[in-house]
C-alpha cells in the first residue's frame, strides 16, 4: 500500500470520527469538521462561479444544511464528498438567486432532468430557512453561533453570554437541532 493510500484511508477513518463526536454534540469535533472542510467548501463554491463574499455565504449555508442533515449521512467516511457535494448546490443555489430570470430562460435548464432534483433541493433549502426563522430566539443564536458563524464561537463564549454553564450548551443545541428537525417535518407535511 502507498503513503498516498495510507493517508487517505486515515483521512476516511478520521472523518467517521469526527461525524460520530458530532452527532453527539461535542464542539471540539464541529470545529475541527470546519477547519479542515471550510476551504474545501470555499474552493468548491470558488470554482462554480461564487465571488469571494458569496463563498462565504455558501459555507454558512453548507454549515447549516450540514447540522440539519449530518445524522442522515450513511457513510461517514464520506464527509468530505458529502460536503462538497451540499457546496457544490449551494453555490448553484447562490448563482441562481444572482440572476434567477436568465437561468429560467434557458430551455436547456428546463429539459435537464437535474433540474427537478435541483428544485427539491431548493424546495428543501426554503423550508430549511422557514424551520430556523420559527425557531425560539435564543436556539436561532446558539445555532447561529455554534455552527454557521466561521470560525465558530466557544461554548464557553457562549454560555458567558446566554448566562449559561457551559456544560448545558451541547444539550442545548442538541435540542435546537432537534426542534430544527421535528419543524421542518411539520413544513414538509403542510406543503404537500
């Protein structure tokens, strides 16, 4: 086996690591996810045609899709296509909301079976936003901050500010994320 092989095969086993601590709410691991990640998500939105301030945008947006959806990733060892993946539609999702009427004007996007998939994700993305915005403030701002702002804040920061210990945020935004869940559920079933 090569070095090169080696490498990424340890890559792989570290990444189910990472999604494994955190799903269970540690802080340490969703740092690291993005540390490792965010340029990966900032090139990839780089290279579909976002300018610098949109990729930014695009890595907020993947953080939350991400945080929404990491307990439906299967193979963790797959974080990191995963990611690129969720980018690669984001920033998609961001050239399209630039100019919107001419991409609706080309037949070809019409005619492409991509595009439904593309719109259910747009769909999804819409909903996702609608779940957060009836989300109870202080949930908005622990997610906010824990996860989409970059570099995130400390739990420490955090619970300093909510006047909370910080052994209660993980729980806390655990339960945020869950709300976040059982929210977009509810919309789901309305818009169909």
């Amino acid at each position: 086996m090569s070095r090169h092989q080696h490498d990424w095969t340890a890559d792989r086993e570290k990444d189910q690591e990472l999604v494994k601590a955190c799903r269970k709410g540690h802080e340490e691991a969703w740092v690291t996810v993005w540390r490792r990640y965010g340029p990966l998500v900032k090139s990839v939105a780089r290279r579909t045609g976002c300018d610098s301030e949109e990729a930014r945008d695009v890595l907020q947006r993947v953080a939350l899709v991400a945080l929404q959806k990491l307990d439906g990733l299967r193979d963790p060892k797959k974080l990191a296509s995963w990611l690129a993946g969720i980018a690669r539609y984001q920033s998609l999702e961001m050239i399209r909301e630039r100019r919107p009427a001419a991409l609706l004007q080309e037949d070809s996007a019409v005619s492409d079976p991509r595009y439904d998939d593309e719109m259910v994700r747009a769909e999804d993305l819409a909903r996702l936003r609608r779940a957060f915005a009836q989300l109870e403030e202080r949930c908005q701002r622990l997610l906010h901050r824990l996860m989409l702002k970059q570099p995130p804040d400390s739990y420490q920061d955090v619970a300093r500010d909510e006047n909370l210990s910080a052994t209660s945020i993980g729980p806390i935004r655990h339960r945020c994320v869950k709300r976040l869940g059982k929210l977009i559920v509810k919309l789901s079933r309305s818009d169909s």
